[in-house]
C-alpha cells in the first residue's frame, strides 16, 4: 500500500494565512508598459503564446524577454529558439530598437544616415548580453534545463515547443507534448519563469471556412495537446484585428489562472519587429550614447542605403 502524502488544513491555513498578512506580493518580471504591464509572467508560471504563422509569435516572445532583462536588472534569461539562430534575433531586437527597418539590417545596408540609431540601440542591447544566453544545438528539454542550470536563468523562453523533444520515447507527437508540458511545469515549479511558444491548428471560422481566422482561434487551438493549455497560468493567441491584415492585432488572453483574462489591442509594426499596445508611442526608446569608432569603421565598409527598405516579416 502506498504511503500517503498530504499537508493538513490546518497547517495548509497557517501557512497561507502568514503570507496572506505579510503584504509581500508574488515576484513578477515587468515586460512592457500600459498594457503589456498587465503580463504576469514570474517564477513558477508557465505562460503560453500561440499565432498563426506570420502572426509575429516570435517577435513578441523576444520583445517580452529583452525588455524583462531591461525592466530588472537582476534578472537572468535564457533563449532556446528552434529555428533562428541569435544573430537572425539579434538583429530583429536591433530593428525594433533602432526604429531602422528590419530588411536595411539583415541586408547590411546600414548608412551613416542610421549611425547614431545604431549607437543608440547597441548601448541598449550591450549590457543585458551577460544575463542572456541562448541554447546550441542539440534542441531538446535536456539541453535546455542543463543550459538553465549552467547560466542560473530565471526566465526560459522556448520557442516552439513541438519543435523541442522531451526525454524518453513516445507514442506520437501528442504524447511527447504531453511530455514537454510536464517537465515544464517542473520548471516553473523549481522557481523558473517559462513562455512557451506554440504552433496553432486551423480552425473553422464563422463563416465556416478552415482558416487562421482570429474568430475561429481558441484553447483548442493549440497545436498536438490540451495539455498545452491546462498547463499554462496564462495563454495567449495572436490573431489579425477582424479582418483587418495589416497591423492591427489582439493578443488574446484566453487563459488566465490568477486573474482576469482581459484582451490587449496591439499594433505590429512589421518593418520593426515592434509590439505596442494602441494609443501609446513607440515603445521603449534605446538609451542615448555617442557613436562608437568601430561603428565609424562600418560606415566606411558599408555602401550607404539610400533609403530605409522596406518589408520585415513576422514569424
């Protein structure tokens, strides 16, 4: 017979009611202003966060990880990013806080027209580098929780998770899902933020049709498991605006375990890579600097860009 384990309600009551009195609110990691301060995301959650393809899945998981690293000083992350490697992110985050389009930096066609933005978002990306660190190749939970352990990260990032195998054999995708999911509750158990990025199935929309329609996109729209979405605190869609394709988005707050799930209106600007909630500016501008010699060196290496390109995708 199996030895029972249990904590009594009294004891259960005691202990609760301590912290209760104590007025120390749970610790969480600011990731955004306005609006996107409302994302809870701290030690012992798990937050997921899914979108069609091209929806920008990406480029908001990333936003919301570098800006926690500026938002607290303190904070360690680490990135495991099936599909791009850190300089493809790198150059987005620099996109995004230069204001410079994505297309002129992944093509290098930097300018001394765009000197001083440059300058200005390196200084911003150079000091967070020693508390952020992404996961090599093999690509599986293993790696990752070694590389977690190794750097002392309090925020892990995976994206995506059908793309990261979880340890032991398994049945089909679904039960390696399944799988996944349950380590990373282990994860946040052992006092580790988790976003968890995740592909999304189509879905009938209203009018019928199988389609990415954000109508149509709900908890069942996770891809592999429903374990997706009964693990997770807080989950996430991405979805265009009604029928509105250009950067008109809601994040929809379809889960919410410790609150309220409460839409956030958006504004993508795809040639950025930049997320801001509607009504407020730009976002988080990039701490002021003077232009550093080696950059004067790239101007005289770099064939001017005439003009900012345009284009930049979101995955």
């Amino acid at each position: 017979m199996a030895k029972a384990s249990f904590i009594g309600g009294a004891d259960a009551l005691a202990d609760w009611r301590d912290d209760v009195l104590s007025g120390k609110p749970p610790v969480l990691f600011p990731v955004g202003t306005g609006e996107l301060s409302r994302i809870e995301i701290g030690p012992g959650t798990v937050t997921l966060l899914g979108g069609a393809p091209g929806a920008g899945k990406t480029a908001f998981a990333m936003q919301v990880v570098i800006d926690a690293l500026r938002l607290t000083p303190t904070l360690r992350a680490v990135v495991c990013n099936v599909e791009m490697g850190p300089a493809v992110l790198l150059d987005r985050q620099l996109a995004r806080l230069s204001g410079i389009d994505l297309s002129a930096i992944r093509h290098r066609r930097l300018g001394a027209e765009h000197a001083e933005r440059i300058d200005q978002a390196m200084n911003t990306l150079e000091p967070l580098a020693e508390r952020l660190a992404f996961v090599r190749p093999p690509f599986d939970l293993a790696n990752t929780a070694a590389t977690a352990d190794a750097f002392g990260a309090q925020l892990l990032l995976l994206d995506y998770i059908q793309r990261i195998p979880s340890p032991g054999e398994h049945a089909d995708k679904r039960g390696s899902v399944n799988a996944t999911m349950d380590y990373l509750r282990q994860f946040a158990d052992a006092d580790t933020a988790v976003i968890v990025v995740s592909a999304v199935g189509r879905t009938k929309d209203s009018k019928g049709r199988s389609s990415y329609s954000g109508d149509g996109l709900n908890l069942a729209s996770f891809r592999e498991s429903s374990e997706l979405e009964y693990g997770a605190d807080d989950a996430f869609i991405l979805v265009p605006d009604g029928d509105d394709q250009g950067d008109a988005v809601i994040l929809r707050h379809l889960k919410s375990r410790h609150g309220e799930a409460k839409d956030i209106d958006l504004t993508f600007h795809r040639r950025h890579q930049r997320f801001t909630p509607v009504g407020a500016d730009q976002g988080p501008r990039p701490d002021a600097g003077k232009v550093k010699s080696a950059l004067a060196a790239l101007w005289a290496r770099t064939s001017p860009a005439t003009d900012d390109a345009e284009g930049g995708e979101g995955a």
